[in-house]
C-alpha cells in the first residue's frame, strides 16, 4: 500500500465527504495511449470531427439526425431503439472529450444508420439518408488528413451514383429458370 499524502483531508465522520480539488479531478481524467487517435492527438481529432460534423449538418439530408428523435411523436423509438444517438449527441461528446479511442466515436456513428434500419422500412428515404450520413462522417473520420466533410460527401454521392447506374446495367434473369435470384428478378452475386 502506498503511504497517505500529508495533509490529506479525511471527513469527520462515517458517510461524509471531502472537497476534491481541481488537480485531484484532472489527475484522474483518461489519458490516450499512442495511436488510440490515429497519427494526431485526441484534442486535434476531436476539435477536426466536430467542424466536419458542423459542416454535415448544414446539409438538409444530415438534419433528422441532428438531435434525439422526438418521443412525443415516435413514442416507440425508446422501445425499439436500444442505444439512441444523433449528431449533436456525438459533437459534444466529443466537446467534453467522452470517446477514450478514435473506434468508440465510430461505433457510435454507425448507431445512426443501424438505429434507422431498426425503426424504419429497409428503402425508406430515412434509411438511405442515414446510410449516407453515416459513410460520409467514418469515412472522413478514416481519412485523418481531410479537413473538408463537404468533399467526402461529394465523393460518396459521385459513388453512388456510379453503382446505381450499374445496377440498371445489370441484366434481369428469366424469371422462369431454376438459377437463384431475388424477387425483383435480379441476379443474385455469390
């Protein structure tokens, strides 16, 4: 056991408590390990993804993410949902500095996309928004050296647009064949 500081406060009695002092609370604060951010600190990762998460949300499609779904109007969002999240939830997480790794902030980003597969239709509008949201936000937290969340989202709308336009390349299957497909009549890739 190690030796109590001198002038260490102990209450008067049983069940009472001591003031903490500002250096006691700082001291026990989490200190990241080397490469938990990636190749910046935690402070310079923090401060980049909360401008790019500024940035998503001057985007009409970003804002049904912005803050908690409203249980008044889905009162079954908090039952169905397990682990809500949004937006501002994560930006001041990581204002206060909450995510101890880089990988905690990304699992809770993919939460957006997972908790509106969970309450809403596969194709809904919301659900495709959410998917976007949420590969937009890990890729440019991925890629540590973008400053700029805007030209992610290009890059991923280019992308998406260059698969849909394959997809209606894609030739249909005889609908009376024995070979596997979809209901759609769509060739299923192994």
């Amino acid at each position: 056991m190690e030796p109590i500081p001198e002038g260490t406060a102990f209450p008067d009695e049983v069940g009472a408590g001591v003031p903490v002092s500002q250096e006691e609370l700082t001291a026990l604060l989490y200190k990241p390990q080397e490469g938990e951010w990636g190749a910046h600190s935690r402070d310079e990762e923090c401060e980049r993804v909360i401008q790019g998460i500024n940035h998503l949300l001057s985007l009409d499609f970003a804002s049904p993410f912005a803050v908690p779904v409203d249980l008044s109007a889905y009162p079954l969002y908090c039952t169905v949902v397990a682990y809500p999240t949004d937006l501002n939830t994560i930006r001041r997480r990581l204002e206060n500095r909450f995510y101890r790794r880089i990988s905690a902030l990304m699992w809770e980003v993919r939460y957006i996309e997972h908790n509106a597969r969970t309450f809403n239709e596969p194709d809904s509008p919301i659900v495709k928004a959410a998917k976007i949201v949420t590969d937009v936000l890990l890729r440019f937290i991925g890629d540590q050296s973008c400053t700029d969340i805007l030209d992610t989202y290009n890059k991923i709308k280019a992308e998406e647009l260059n698969s849909t336009d394959a997809e209606e390349d894609t030739e249909m299957v005889d609908l009376d064949s024995d070979g596997p497909g979809t209901s759609s009549g769509r060739r299923v890739s192994g």
